[in-house]
C-alpha cells in the first residue's frame, strides 16, 4: 500500500469514528499531554486501534488520539508523537500532520520539551524558525502532489501572524512567552557540551529531538504552524548532568501556564 493510500484509509477510519472536520491540530510534547484532558464531548483513540499508525514509547507520552472541542475550537490532539530515534521512519513520525491536513485542519499547534541555550528552565518559547540537524527530511522519496509542491519553502513555516497573536494573549493572561531557534537532533543522547557551543554559535536557543521533521511536513501541506518549546533544563555545559525526569518533572511545574496559554491562544485564531 502507497503513502497515499495508508493516509486515506486512516482519514477514512477516523471519519467512520465521528473525527469530522477538525479546525486545529494540537501534538502535546513530553509531559505536556494531560490538556487534552480537558477536552469536551471528546471522542479517544488508542493509537493501537488506528490503522497504519505509529506507537509512542516514551514516558510522558499516553499514546491516544484525543477528538472534541477546546476553547470553542474543535481539535485533534495527539497524547505522544513518534521520534526518529525510537527508530520510526519519518513516513511514520509524520503521518499525523499528513492526516490532520486529510481531514480538513487549517492549522497546527505543535509541543515539545526542550533543552535551554537561551532560556533557562521554566520558561515556555514560541518557536520564530528552526535548524534541522537530524540528518533526514521527511519529504525524501516520491513527493505527494496531492498535498503540496516537490520543493515547498520554508520561509514562513512558523507563522507570523499566529506567534503575533500567542505574543498579544500571553501579555494579556500575563504569562511569559519568550521567542527563539529551535535546533532539532536525531537523540536519543543527549547532546554534549561542545555540540551546544556550537549549536549557540549557529543561533539556536533551544535544543530538542522532535517537531522538525512535523514543521516541515505541516509546511509542505500548506498547514499554519505555532510551536511552543517548553523549556525543562538547560542543555548540556550548563547544568552538571541530563536526564528525563527532570524533563517531566519541570513540565509538571509550568503546564498549567502551558494550558492556559494554548486554550487562550485556540479562542483567538
């Protein structure tokens, strides 16, 4: 079976389980999930149930497909993303946005924890643009002309006018939302302390090993995009050691900050 045809016998699938017409899709990053729960007349998927979809493996990810509504919005959001590292081909990290795009989505607000080079711990950025050093592109292979050009740009693949106004709800719910480069890794290890001086020369603040290869994907389906990094520790050479428990551990002290700003930021776009 093709690409093409694996998304619509998804879209078809999730269409037959009442998914219909979705405005906005959320994927909620490590410890970062639990705003779906306070989605109303909300239909859950387990992603084991979903035909040709991927499984998510890490803790803080719950693995479910969660339809409804959000601050008036109707939303598909994703409990768990599938990483390149846990050895995933980027057919399959990506075929989330392929199928939020399939079933109708304008846009696309995408999570994740990072680690700081900018920003320290606690802080939640708004994603301006980001460099790609996984060492793939999601777009390899055949193109899908059904959903966008063979060589998309990715000038503006992090909307403008969508960080505008997540900067103007943010000021007005008084919650601090800084902007940075997002430099996407291939993980699972961490980087190390030379890898971060030079990612910091390259213009990066924040370091993580997800969402790029998602951005990119979104920007070739003609998606609009919002992403916002939660900052969780400062990335290797600024801290004594790294681990993933203090990466759920901080997301567990900023998410309700994290909540209140993309419902808010939903209700306004």
């Amino acid at each position: 079976m093709s690409l093409l045809e694996k998304i619509y016998e998804t879209r078809d699938f999730l269409k037959a389980k009442g998914v219909e017409q979705p405005e906005f899709g959320l994927i909620l990053g490590s410890g970062l999930g639990e705003l779906a729960e306070e989605i109303k007349n909300a239909t859950v998927l387990d992603y084991a149930d979903i035909p040709n979809w991927g499984r998510s493996t890490v803790s803080g990810h719950a693995g479910k497909l969660v339809y409804g509504d959000l601050a008036g919005r109707k939303v598909l959001a994703l409990q768990g993303r599938f990483h390149y590292y846990e050895g995933n081909p980027m057919e399959l990290v990506t075929f989330p946005v392929r199928i939020m795009k399939a079933l109708g989505c304008k846009g696309l607000i995408v999570t994740n924890a990072a680690g700081g080079i900018g920003f320290g711990p606690g802080t939640l950025m708004a994603i301006s643009d980001h460099i790609n050093l996984t060492g793939s592109n999601p777009l390899m292979g055949e193109n899908l002309d059904d959903f966008g050009p063979r060589f998309p740009d990715m000038s503006n693949a992090y909307t403008a006018d969508y960080r505008q106004k997540a900067q103007a709800v943010a000021e007005k719910i008084d919650v601090k939302l800084a902007e940075g480069v997002y430099i996407g890794v291939s993980g699972p290890s961490y980087e190390t302390p030379a890898e971060i001086r030079a990612f910091k020369t390259m213009g990066a603040d924040a370091v993580g090993m997800s969402t790029v290869a998602e951005v990119i994907t979104a920007a070739h389906s003609g998606l609009k995009v919002l992403g916002i990094s939660a900052i969780t520790n400062f990335a290797a050479g600024f801290q004594s050691e790294l681990n993933h428990e203090e990466v759920v551990a901080v997301t567990q002290q900023i998410k309700e900050d994290f909540k209140r700003l993309v419902k808010a930021v939903l209700a306004e776009l």
